[in-house]
C-alpha cells in the first residue's frame, strides 16, 4: 500500500506515523507513508494556498490550483481520494478494513474553513471525518486513520489474533476488561475466573464484560 498525505503541515502528519509499528510497516516495506507541503504546488510570489470565501463569511478555504496540481501529479491509475473534514462520513473500524485493500489513497487534509468544494465535486473519492469534533487541522486525522488501516495490512501486527478479539471486530461491542500482573495491587485482587486456567468459563466471563462495558460506555452500540 502507498499512502501520500497532502497537507499545510506535513510534520504534523508524519510524527505520530515515525513510531513503533508504523515505523515497523515501513521499514518492512509493508506501507509507503509519504506527506507533502501542499505550498509546493502554490504559485505566485507568496505561495498562497488559501483565499476569502466568495459571499463573504467567516476564515478562509483552501483554494483549488495548488490542489488540482498537486492531486493531478500524485494520483495514479487506482487511486483513492479522501478529504478530512468534520462533514465527512465518521470513520469506523470497518470503514478502516474496507480502506487496507486499497493499493493507494491520497489524503488530502483541510484546513481553515475546509477546501473548496470544486475539489471535492471533481477529484474526493470520500470525505472523512474522525469524530464529530472539530481539529485545527485534518493532518491530524489523515495520521489517525492512516494508523488504524497500516495495522490491519498482514504483516503489521504482531499476533494477527489481536485485530480479530479486538473492540469493533463485532462492530457492536467493546472488549472485555482486562488484567495483567501483579495478582494483588493495593488489596485490588485480578478475578479468580482468569487464574481459573478454564477456558471455556474464561470466554464467558469475557463475553458477559464486553457486553457490561458496551452498556456503561457505549449504549448507542446496543440500540437495535
Ligand atoms: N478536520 C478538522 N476536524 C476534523 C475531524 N473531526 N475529522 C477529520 N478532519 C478534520
């Protein structure tokens, strides 16, 4: 897989992706990670990248040369293109499933008040959002969803187990509480059901506290 995330901020994009099992993927050469300074493709004395919206109103957009540019130059034959923006589809777990197929997306990350939706109507695929908050910026999001699909391409993970127990692989339920050593912490004891040695009673116990979890944090999960 190739990712090229197109952004004001490229630093912003790339930090959290240099780490651990990204930086892992890529040094595997499992993923192809790459952020480029939208400003590249800007022209003119000052590089502009951003103007007034037309009918006045507040902030700025990102304007569309600098985009249709950069996009034109950066895309290939099966490309996908996702714009980060809280007006996007919220993302979730199966959408990152769906998107580790891909062979190449290019995000393409807003700023301001977001781009102008020429760009959108003519070169977006999909518009992403991560949450219905508000960043400063969607170099943020773009590393956010880039982790969450580069971790489910083979390879990646360590125990290929972990991406199926995990929550959201039954998109309805969180996972289960757990437990590490010590036995006892601070009069705090580990449930004897998980030093039980029984798996079957174990799963059980699991199952029952997913779905006591889901409840208490995410109810919106159970409903219908
Ligand atoms: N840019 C600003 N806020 C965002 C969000 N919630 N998701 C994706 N991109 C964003």
């Amino acid at each position: 897989m190739r990712v090229d995330i197109l952004t004001l901020f490229p630093e912003i994009a790339l930090a959290p992706l240099g780490e651990s099992m990204m930086k892992r993927a890529q040094e595997a050469g499992l993923v192809t990670i790459a952020a480029h300074d939208l400003r590249d493709w800007a022209t003119g004395k000052h590089r502009k990248t951003d103007d007034y919206l037309c009918g006045g109103g507040q902030g700025m957009l990102l304007k569309p040369e600098p985009i249709f540019a950069a996009i034109e130059e950066l895309r290939k034959e099966n490309t996908t293109v996702i714009l980060l923006t809280p007006q996007g589809e919220v993302f979730k777990q199966a959408k990152a499933r769906e998107l580790s197929e891909e062979e190449h997306i290019i995000f393409l990350c807003g700023h301001y008040e977001g781009v102008d939706q020429r760009v959108i109507d003519k070169l977006v695929d999909l518009e992403l959002s991560i949450g219905d908050y508000v960043l400063t910026n969607g170099a943020i999001a773009a590393a956010v969803v880039t982790d969450a699909l580069v971790r489910l391409l083979p390879g990646v993970l360590g125990d290929a187990r972990s991406a199926v127990d995990e929550s959201f692989s039954d998109p309805n339920l969180l996972e289960a509480a757990a437990y590490t050593k010590p036995i006892e912490f601070r009069g705090l004891k580990v449930p004897e059901i998980l030093l039980s040695g029984h798996h079957a009673k174990i799963e059980e116990w699991k199952d029952e506290q997913a779905l006591l979890k889901t409840k208490i944090n995410r109810p919106d999960l159970l409903e219908g």
